[in-house]
C-alpha cells in the first residue's frame, strides 16, 4: 500500500511514521535505538541513477509487495557507495518500538 502522501513505498521510517504505522488500537510506549551504521549521503544520487540496491527477500513492510526495482551494481554505484562510507556519518540502523494494544 503506497503511503497516503507521497503515493510511494515507504522505505525509510521516522519517530512520526513508526507511532502511526499501526490503527489505533495500537499505541507506542518505549523506543530506543540500536547498532550503527553510516548514513549514505549519496542515496538520492544513487537512486536517481537506479541505483536501488535490495535482496530478493525484501518485502514493502506497509503492504507486503516485493515487486522492487532492482539494477544490478557496477563500478560508477560502488564507488558512490564507499563515498559514502568516507562522507557519511555514523547512525543507529535500528530502531525498536514497543507497542501497547489498547
């Protein structure tokens, strides 16, 4: 299902989406944050290149749909990718929510 807003697959989660991604009878009541990564400054580059890297298992976790595009990498989206492991900055790649049914 395509997010109300945008018309598009969410792909990436804020404190705003995760407390609304269930209906109401669900609410958030602790969250916190773990592992680290580094944030890819390049990403909007890459995907406007079709550079939109995933594994065949990958699902939309709003809908379910695992019907994404996918290019395969070469040399020009590799070395976008390890500039950004030099420019990005550190960040947690996980975030665990805790929900209560009410």
């Amino acid at each position: 299902m395509p997010d109300e807003k945008s018309g598009a697959h969410i792909r990436s989660f804020s404190d705003k989406t995760l407390s609304n991604l269930f209906n109401e009878d669900f609410t958030p009541i602790k969250h916190f944050y773990i592992g680290l990564t580094h944030s890819d400054p390049f990403i909007n580059l890459k995907q406007k290149l079709g550079y939109y890297n995933h594994s065949d298992f990958v699902k939309c976790p709003k809908c379910g749909s695992s019907e994404l595009e996918y290019k395969k990498p070469d040399f020009i989206s590799k070395l976008i990718t390890r500039m950004g492991w030099v420019f990005g900055k550190k960040q947690p790649i996980w975030v665990v929510y805790i929900y209560e049914k009410q």
